[in-house]
C-alpha cells in the first residue's frame, strides 16, 4: 500500500532517503521539514502514515523515550540484521551471510530464533573507532 502522494509527503521521503543510513527522532526531522515548508504537525502526520504503509521503520531510542525511524526498503531490509552506532547515530546493514550465519548460531546454540524485522544491534561503528566502550 502506498498511499496517496502529495507534495510534502515527497520532500519528507526524498530527505529520508537521502539519509537511509540514519534514524531520525522526529524532534530531529522537524528542522529540516520546517526549512523545506512542511510543517511540524504535517511531519509527525507523515511519518505515522509512511511507517503504516511500511516505508520507514521505527526503533526504540537508545537510553531515552520514544523512536527513531528511518527509511526502509522492504526488499532490501528484510534479509539482514541491522546495527546502530551508539556515536553517530548511523545505522549499518549486515551482509545477508552474516545475518543468516548469526541466526543459525542462535538458533543452534539456545534454540533461539530472531525477529530480524524487529532487531537493532548496537555499538559502534568502524568511522567512529573506539570513542565508545565496545563490550
């Protein structure tokens, strides 16, 4: 389902997809919506709407209420596992070997099968390096 198609509606998905390898709070989208002439309401509106249509995907927010969302292509995502780094905000794919390996140990060693829809594996990522404490 795609929904209805407006102006504003294209502005947001085109910055989401501009930026796919971040999540965004909405508190974070609204700034950059507001100077592209969508307003706040509309945002939040929007967002609600793509994520129902499945167009982003939303997560919890590390150490703090609420989500982030993010762009999300069905086809793409859905093979591989997802990581976030706790630094930057960015979030990486997992190679689908890498996802599928990670899922069988899983499954083999606790009888433990993961959600990959639902899963965002945190830490920090190569660019960031070790500014974090990686466990």
């Amino acid at each position: 389902m795609q929904g209805y198609k407006t102006e504003q509606k294209t502005i947001l998905l085109d910055y989401l997809q501009a930026h796919a390898d971040r999540a965004f709070s909405l508190e974070e989208l609204v700034p950059p919506m507001v100077a592209r002439g969508v307003g706040k309401s509309t945002v939040y509106r929007l967002v609600a709407r793509l994520l129902e249509e499945g167009r982003v995907r939303r997560y919890l927010r590390e150490g703090r209420r609420g989500y982030t969302y993010q762009f999300f292509e069905k086809e793409d995502c859905h093979a591989h596992l997802h990581l976030r780094c706790t630094d930057c905000g960015r979030v990486l794919h997992l190679g689908e070997g890498s996802s599928r390996d990670l899922r069988a140990l899983l499954s083999a060693s606790c009888g433990f099968t993961l959600d990959g829809d639902r899963t965002m594996l945190y830490g920090h990522c190569a660019a960031c390096g070790g500014k974090g404490d990686a466990v």
